[in-house]
C-alpha cells in the first residue's frame, strides 16, 4: 500500500515526439484512480512509466515515498494486468502466478498459501493445473490479475484490461475488479479509453488529452463540472451539444437567433458581450410545445435506444441530440427548449475552458 | 467438404497419390532388394521383384568388415562417423541460432541491424563458395581428420537465426514486459519463457539440420583422408565408382539401405513437433 505522486513527468520520444508533456499527478494511498482518454492521448504511456517499462524523459515519479526513476520494475513493488493478459503460454495456471513469486525467493509454503488464497478469491481454483490456452477468456483474465494479487504490490496498475473481452463479461469483471478492490484496498491505477469504465470504477478519474490533464476529480465532478470541452463532450453519451452564444447580462445568454438560455451567475463568470459557447446535455433539456422566443429544436432523426429516445436535429443554426423518456409519443417536428440554469454549461470558445469561476 | 462426392471423385486422389508413391518408392524398393542377392545375380540381370536370400550374409559383412577393395572400413564406422557429425552439426546450428537470434530480436545495441544483415548475406555463401578458405583455415589449426573440423564450419547458419528471429518476433512484447515485472532479467526469460516457446521451433529446425549434415558430401571429401574418419555418404561414392575391380552392388546397396535408415528415423521421431513447428502460431 503506498501512494503514487508524479511530479512535471515528462516522456519525449526519440523521434522528438512528446508523449507526455510535464505532468503531475498524486493517487492517494489505496484510491483507484483512472486515466481516461481517446488514443494516443498519453495515458497508456504514463502508465507504462509508473511501471518502469518505459524510461522517464523527465520528473520524478514516487511509489509510497520512495523515488523509482531509475529502479527496476521488478524492484518498483508494483504489478501489472496486461491488455492481452500477457499469460506464460508454456505454464499452468498455477506456474503463471507463482514465477514472480519464486524469482523474488519468496518461501514455497508462502507461494502456496499466496496462490490458493488469491484463486480462492478470483474463483479459479479448479483451473490451477490447466495452460492459459485451455481457458476462455474472462477466465485468463482472472488468471493475470491472480497473477498480480500474489505479489502483494504497493500498487495495481491496470492497462486497459478488459477491452478484449466481449460486453457481457465486460461489466461483468468490471463489477469484480470493483468488488476486488473494496477488498484488497490497494492502490490502483486503471487506463482505460471507455468512459463508462471510468465512471464506474473510479475513485478518482484524470481525464487526459495530447499528454496533458484536462481534469482531476470523483465521476460526479468530471460528469457535472466538466473543465473544459474536452472533458464535457469525452464524458457522457451521447456527448454534450456545445453551440455558440452571446452573454446578453449576467445569468441569461442568447444564442444566434435571439432566443436563450439562463445560467447560473454565481458559478460562471462572464462578460456582458462576450463571445462564449453553451454547453448542455442532451439529458439535461427539456422539451415542451414550441413556442415563440423560446429556443427552438428542430428535429430530423430519432434514434430508439430502448429506455431513452434520441432526437438529432438544429437548435438555432447548429446540431443538437435531445434525450428524452421512449414512453412519450414521438413529438411534434419543432419543439421548445428548456434548461434549468444548473445544468448550463459556459465555455471560452478560444481556450476551451470553462467560465467556471475558481 | 458438405457436397457429397462420387465414388469416382472419392478414389481419383488416391488412385493419385498411390502412383506417386510408387514411383518414388520403387527405386528404394530396388536398392533393397538388390541388397539382398549375391553379386553374380545384380551383375548379370537376374533379379527379380522378390527378394533374394543373401540379405544376412551381405548385411552383416558390409556393417562389420566392409568391401574388398575401395573402402577398407567397415559400414558401421562410417555410419557413427556420419551420425556424429549430423548431431553435432545440428545441435551446434540450433544452439549458435538461439542466441544470436535472440540477441538480435531482444537487445538493442548499435549497429544491430548490421549484425543482422551480415548474418543475412551469409546466405550467399554456402559451403561450396568459400571452400578454399575455410580448407586453409581447418588446415592451418590442425584440424583435418577431426571431428572438429568436420563439423566446425558447418555450424555457423543463417537459416537457422533467420527462424529464430521470425519465431521471436511473434512472441509478444507484452510477454516480456510481464517478465520483467516478475524479475526475469535477460537470462530468466531466455530460459525460462523463450526456450520452452521455442521447442517445436527446434525440433523442425533439427529434423532438416540433421538431414543437411548427414547428407554432405563435398566437405567431408576434402578434409578427411584417413578411412576410419569417411562418412557413409563418401563411403557410398567409392563403393559406386572402382577403377580396378568390379562394383559390388549388392553391398552398395545395403549400404545406401542403411544411409537412409538415420534420417528416417529422425524424420519420423520427430515428424509431429516437426509439422508444428512449421505451421503453428498458436502463443
């Protein structure tokens, strides 16, 4: 158990490309921390360089107070869950995750004692003789984070484990890595590109793009108090509608056909006159009976998806999804918009930052 | 296959496959049995397509005394002579390839691009075309009539490193990351993951290792002279072609009998490992 603090870590490739771009970051001691970002955004690379599979450009990186730049990643008292499992093929199950264990000296009684107590908890026992090859693949995925459980390491690091597996077993092991973790309270640090994985999981998720953090914060923040763009249309599906508006006075601004929105004046801080971009959630509208003055969706497509209905059509020269509950009869083609003025999202549309006032 | 197929569609390939084997077969069906009659009857012809009465007699004095006049060692010599030298050849090309495969695959050191394609242009360079340097330099250690030097220049291979290399660049690399976080250094993971990866790898190469040793002829012929170091290959050779006595083909034939029967026996000790080792991907 220790906490993992990254200070202005940097990672320049030898071509001169740099994938991280001075970052610090602390993931507090037993907390499961997720980075979450689109591809090539860093975060698998950062990950990689806790692990002390990649070297550090620059920074320093602390695993429970000690500083690991240039120690071994045998050394480093952490493990890791691959995305291919990254299975000894050639090995049982049993042989799988007793290796680190014997390479380390660790005593026989203990390394049995380990392994059995760990794929009692994974439920893996009557596999413990079989290869990887004869197990399907939720089961090899157990096999793998056995094999980190053993270990007893200061800390998880996860790269994007569950992405070979099929939906179902997805948010099955999604569950279980959860449920593990209550149990273990070891510290975790979880790369994923799946928003949904994050928000479930998380105790803390870091939202990463082009090897800088855009946010640091619980789901619930990350979700409702969105830092900047591109964490307000990364979160959340489908993605935030951000169209262009005008501050006409403080709490009410207008979009391109006069009509408009209330914010929140206290939270956002806006000039009169300004220029900014409206962020809202399909979720967060409501939709009544058109009206004049009021700001008004035009609508084109609905999409069912069970549960919701999705409408994709123009709200005052730009595209907007509404969301709504499937149960209503399919609505009129042109409707008014509401917002209450918590749910309204202001950002600068040169910066993509949020107004939010600090 | 679902469509049902005709009972002349069902016996075609075999009627096929059969007349092939018979046509390569029948050679060797040949050579046996003319190993199994005395002189007189190959000489002049009288064979027939049943095997003769001589087989012990011509067996037993070609594998224990040898021929009257070409090779004065007996058939067995030449046999252990041969088999050690296929061993060595093999086991040495397995073991060299190994290491400077995974040399070239898992390490990254300057210029180890130019190792690779110094390995690579090797295979330009048979045997045949570098003879006469690499006859200079056996000669020059002491080293003709010796099993060294028989086996020696042959072991160096860049087949070999070539599918180790395409072998362990199959492997993943996340393989050898989870290693390291084990505490496998270079030597660990060597051993302990890559070898046993790489059994089937070895034991297709060793089946054609084997085979390539064991049926050398040219560099044999120019660095052994003393009788008890000659190779069944050459052993054959001077049965076949005498200048002053009559070929005893009877006892050349037993002879290329028992040349065939070590690579065989290889081939099919090993021939499941064998075809794995060529066709499987499965990691």
């Amino acid at each position: 158990m220790a906490s993992v603090v990254l200070e202005a870590v940097r990672k320049v490739y030898a071509g001169g490309v740099e994938a991280v771009k001075g970052l610090s970051l602390t993931i507090p001691d037993g907390s499961f921390t997720v980075l979450l970002g689109p591809s090539g955004c860093g975060k698998s690379t950062l990950l990689r360089m806790i692990a002390g599979l990649e070297e550090i450009s620059g920074g320093a990186i602390t695993i429970g107070g000690k500083k690991v730049n240039d120690v071994e990643p045998s050394e480093r008292d952490i493990a890791m869950v691959f995305q291919n499992y990254a299975l000894y093929p050639h090995m049982s199950v049993y042989d799988n995750m007793a290796y680190g264990l014997r390479n380390r000296g660790t005593a026989k009684e203990e390394i049995e004692r380990r392994v059995a107590e760990a794929a009692r908890m994974l439920a893996i026992e009557p596999y413990l003789q079989r290869k990887p090859r004869a197990l399907s693949g939720g089961q090899r995925q157990r096999v793998a984070m056995g094999r980190a459980i053993v270990r007893e390491p200061a800390a998880f690091l996860f790269d994007e484990p569950l992405s070979n597996l099929d939906a179902k077993l997805r948010v099955q092991m999604r569950l279980e890595i959860r449920k593990l973790h209550n149990r273990l309270k070891a510290t975790s640090i979880f790369v994923t590109h799946d928003q949904v994985e994050a928000m479930t999981l998380a105790d803390q998720v870091v939202v990463m793009n082009s090897g800088k953090i855009e946010q640091t914060g619980t789901p619930l923040e990350i979700y409702r108090r969105p830092a900047s763009k591109f964490v307000a249309t990364f979160i959340g599906s489908p993605a935030m509608n951000l169209f262009p508006g005008t501050i006409a006075a403080p709490g009410k601004v207008t979009l391109a056909d006069g009509t408009g929105f209330a914010y929140d004046a206290n939270v956002f801080d806006a000039k009169p006159g300004a220029k900014v971009e409206i962020g809202l959630r399909p979720e967060d509208a409501k939709a009544s009976v058109a009206a004049p003055g009021r700001p008004k969706l035009v609508w084109e497509v609905t999409e069912e998806l069970g549960a919701t209905r999705l409408l994709h059509g123009m709200l005052a020269g730009s595209p907007f999804v509404l969301a709504m509950q499937a149960d209503i009869d399919t609505p009129a083609r042109e409707l008014a918009l509401e917002a209450t003025p918590e749910t309204v999202h202001i950002f600068d549309p040169e910066s993509g930052r949020s107004l939010r006032r600090a | 296959m679902v469509e049902r197929q005709t009972l002349f569609a069902r016996i075609l390939p075999h009627v096929v496959l059969i007349t092939g084997v018979c046509i390569v077969a029948f050679p060797v069906y040949l050579a046996l049995l003319a190993s199994t009659y005395d002189a007189a009857t190959v000489q002049t012809g009288q064979m027939t397509l049943l095997p003769g009465n001589q087989m012990l007699q011509n067996y037993e004095r070609i594998l224990f005394s040898g021929t009257n006049s070409t090779t004065r060692e007996p058939v067995g010599t030449m046999l252990m002579n041969s088999f050690i030298m296929a061993m060595v050849i093999a086991l040495g090309k397995i073991a060299i390839s190994l290491i400077s495969a995974y040399a070239i695959v898992f390490f990254r050191f300057p210029f180890r691009m130019a190792a690779f394609w110094l390995i690579f242009v090797t295979l330009m360079l048979p045997v045949e075309v570098r003879i006469y340097p690499t006859y200079k330099i056996v000669a020059d250690l002491q080293l003709l009539d010796t099993y060294t030097g028989l086996t020696l220049p042959l072991i160096a291979s860049a087949t070999a490193t070539l599918l180790f290399r395409q072998f362990f660049m199959t492997v993943p690399e996340e393989l050898v990351e989870a290693s390291k976080i084990d505490g496998a250094g270079p030597y660990k993971f060597f051993k302990d993951t890559l070898l046993p990866l790489s059994v089937t790898t070895m034991a297709a190469l060793f089946v054609i290792q084997f085979i390539y040793g064991w049926n050398q002829y040219l560099w044999p012929l120019l660095i052994t002279t003393r009788d008890n170091m000659q190779t069944i290959v050459i052993g054959i050779k001077k049965m076949i072609v005498t200048q002053d006595a009559l070929t005893e083909w009877q006892l050349a034939m037993a002879t290329a009998v028992l040349a065939l029967l070590p690579p065989v026996f290889v081939v099919v000790l090993m021939q499941k490992l064998f075809v794995k080792g060529l066709v499987e991907t499965e990691k």
